[in-house]
C-alpha cells in the first residue's frame, strides 16, 4: 500500500523548508535537530535518517575482512 505525505513548504530566513507532519518523523524515527539525507534517484528524492556514504563504507569494510579473513580470525585468537 502506498501512503502519501504532503509537505507544506514555508519561509525560514531567506531560505525554504518543510513542515514534515509528526507521524512521518515517528516512522523515519527522527527528531528535531536529527539530519535528513536527500538522495535523489530515477523516480525522485528519497528522505532517509540514514547516511549513504556510511553503507559505502561498510561494504567496503566487509570486503576487506572478507580478503583478509584468515588474519582476522588469527587476530581473535
């Protein structure tokens, strides 16, 4: 099921922001002053609370530990 939101955008200084209704902060589990990542894709922009360029680098990550998986599992010991 495919639930809309509409955002009212306002004046903030000389910039514009947006009015993001209490339920959607509730479901993105975000609070006042939390940072928003707009990540734009083919369909539009995407909110997320969570930060793309730390999913980079934990696969990223991953992929280390997995090439040196033996030195790892040698280090535990």
């Amino acid at each position: 099921m495919l639930v809309m939101t509409t955002l009212k955008l306002t004046a903030v200084g000389t910039s514009t922001g947006a009015v993001i209704p209490k339920e959607m902060l509730t479901r993105l589990k975000v609070a006042k002053g939390d940072t928003l990542y707009a990540i734009e894709t083919p369909d539009g922009y995407l909110l997320t609370p969570y930060d793309p360029s730390i999913s980079e680098q934990l696969k990223a990550g991953e992929e280390f530990m997995k090439e040196y998986r033996d030195t790892f599992k040698a280090l535990a010991e």
